[in-house]
C-alpha cells in the first residue's frame, strides 16, 4: 500500500533528516515508527501526504506516484491525527468530524450521518456529544474525535503522529486499546509515529527503529525486542526488554497444564477420590459442558453433598491468545499461583491452566522461535536438571 524507494530528505543547512529509506508497508497492515526526538520518524510520515517533499527517491501509495498526485487530493485520500487534535473550536463535534466528507463535496445529510457513526465506533455517542464543542471534552474524548475524523471519508491510509502523547498515561492505554479494537473494526493502513517503545510494541504489527535518519531494525515486535539487530537497537528498547515481550507473546494451548477436573454434580466423595489419586490439592470445576465454573480444594471435599454446594468462583481466568503480560498481572492481582485459560468463544469451554514455571517455559520458547525462525512448539527447552546432569 505505502512504498518508499530510496527516499532522503536533505535540508539546504545540509541536515540529512532521511537517508536513503526504503520501505513497504502492506494494506491492512499498522506500522510503528519509533525512536528518539530527531530522528526522522516525523519527517518520513509528513513525505507520505506531502507536507514535506522528499530530496531524492520516490514513494508509493496504492501503486501510484504521489508526486504525480495533486496535494490537496492527495491529503483528502489520507487519514491524518496528530497529537494536539486541532479541531475547530467554533465547530461542534459533529461538524468536527464531518469536516473532510464536506470538503469532499458530500452532501450535508450523508456527511453528518456518517460523521455520527464514527462518534459512535469510537464510543462518543452522538446524541450526547455531537452538539458540544471542542472545550466542553476532556483531552481523551477530544482525541478520540480527531481519530473519528481521521476516518470519516473512509481513507485507505491513516497517518498518526503521536497522537496520544497528551494524555495522561491512564487514559493513553485506554485510548490505546480502543484503537486497538477499531483498527480491527476498520482494517486501515496505518503508519503511527511514538518515542515510546511500549506503545510501539503494544500497537505495532511490525515495528520500524530508527537511528539517525535511517531505519536500524524493520520487524516484529517479538522479534526487536526478543533479537534486537544492532546494539543501538538493544540499548533503545531498554534491559527490561524480556519484560515488554511479556505483552507481544500470546498464551497458547501448548504452554498450559493438565490439572484435576471434577463436574458440577459429581459427588463430593468421588471428588476427593480423584484428587487423592492425583497427589493434588485443588482441582478445576466445569459444568456439563465443560465450561469453566471455578475450583474446588481438598478441604472442601471432606464433606458429603454435590461439588456444586462447594465450588469456589473462579477469578483468575483469561482466554487463549490473551499476552502472557495479562497472564502475569491477573496472577499478581488475584494472589493467584496460577489461572485457567478458557477458549476464545463466548461458552467458556475450558483448556487448561497457565503456571508462573509455564509462563517462563512460554516466553523462552517465544524468543527463541523467533531467533532460530521456526514454531513455538519445535522448541526445545533446556531445564535446570539437564544443566546440572553428568
């Protein structure tokens, strides 16, 4: 979709903010530019709706030249959020966001109705705020309505510079998670420019790092933060890099453990029996569809009746696929030795339990696919006891 061929930005001072990039970015696809202040991120994203003209070198959009496209049209064809929003204070929200379908020609009507189901996807809901003004928001909801405005001409590209550097960091996760959810939704080609490697790596489907005007590492998020290219790479994404892979690295059915299942309706006796047999303290309760209901522990089977009369809710759970970051925190939240991994479906079938040795086990075995390019599974790990065999 976005292709930059050989591109530099040379200023007359004789300042090389870009040198010799070369670039593609798939349809669909959300890249990150990321890096220190100067570095150039700003200077390639503004190349691609021409607010800056490159030096030398050409860049694509959808196969065609930009510098055979008229700017202005070209800009209307573009998607553009920036940190401070820039929304027009004598305007409403609504007629904030309707602003490029009407430059576009749109009729009033169609413009309006399509500026209010963007309000509403990005969870403004139009009747509440769409007659308000600019002031009368807080600094997430008006972020919120420059990206809705971002969207309302439905363009095929979408260039964010910071766009979420301005809030504080509570209400920038959220806001993150939401685009997040609506990139889903929308399935645009994004280019998203941040100082911050954790927003880049949480955001991100491939990360770009740049040094000096140059780009030092093009991959992956696990993948820069797992086998950094370059030493300058290594330093940028920081020591705790194992920790931020934390939050790139899904919990698959392979890493889970096997524990004691009881049902709902078994008796208590047969309950206990099982978990004597076992050698366990505490096994996984399902209901008769083997959905997830809770736990119970040997304590409570020392009685008569149902599993039922006795099962403990279950808090610590998330669904496969959730980042072994979420994993780590529902553990610390809930004082949880370990959490049950349920489907992704709506019933709840449950697989298996995630423990802090297998999240460990996960995220060695994640690093290590990654810099030996092969899956998950075909890792094989080395443990404490093969290190200290004869």
């Amino acid at each position: 979709m976005i292709r930059f061929e050989h591109v530099t930005k040379r200023y007359p001072d004789g300042t090389t903010a870009v040198d010799d990039l070369s670039l593609e970015v798939g349809a669909g696809e959300l890249v990150t530019l990321v890096g220190p202040s100067g570095c150039g991120k700003t200077t390639t994203m503004k190349m691609v709706n021409r607010l800056i003209e490159p030096t030398e070198g050409r860049i694509f959009m959808d196969g065609d030249d930009i510098s055979t496209i008229d700017p202005v049209q070209l800009r209307r064809r573009i998607g553009y959020v920036i940190q401070q929003v820039g929304l027009f204070p004598h305007k409403t929200i609504l007629e904030n966001t309707a602003t490029v379908p009407h430059l576009l020609g749109w009729q009033r009507a169609k413009g309006r109705e399509r500026a209010a189901e963007l309000l509403d996807l990005v969870g403004l809901d139009p009747s509440v705020y769409g007659d308000r003004y600019p002031e009368q928001l807080s600094g997430g909801q008006r972020q919120r309505v420059g990206v809705a405005r971002a969207l309302a001409a439905d363009p095929p590209v979408l260039l964010m510079d910071e766009p979420f550097g301005a809030v504080d960091p509570v209400v920038r996760e959220h806001l993150q998670n939401e685009f997040l959810k609506l990139q889903a939704a929308v399935n645009k080609t994004v280019l998203f420019v941040t100082h911050d490697i954790e927003e880049a790596v949480r955001l991100g489907d491939r990360i770009a790092v740049y040094g000096q005007g140059t780009i030092e590492q093009f991959d992956a998020p696990a993948a820069v933060l797992g086998t950094p290219a370059t030493p300058y790479v290594a330093d940028f994404v920081g020591a705790d890099r194992g920790l931020k892979r934390l939050s790139v690295t899904p919990i698959e059915e392979g890493d889970l453990e096997q524990p004691p299942v009881v049902h709902l309706d078994d008796p208590l006796r047969a309950a206990a029996a099982k978990l004597s047999k076992e050698g366990a303290r505490w096994a996984v309760v399902l209901d008769a569809g083997d959905n997830l209901h809770g736990w119970i522990s040997t304590e409570q089977t020392a009685s008569s009746g149902t599993v039922r009369e006795h099962a403990r809710r279950m808090e610590a759970w998330l669904p496969v696929g959730a980042s072994l970051k979420q994993a780590f925190s529902t553990m610390l939240q809930h004082d949880a030795g370990w959490i049950a991994v349920i489907d992704k479906e709506e019933t709840g079938r449950f697989l298996g339990v995630l423990t802090p040795a297998r999240l460990h086990e996960a995220l060695r075995r994640s690093i290590d696919a990654d810099a030996h390019a092969i899956p998950r599974t075909e890792v094989e790990l080395e443990t404490v006891a093969q290190i200290a065999a004869p």
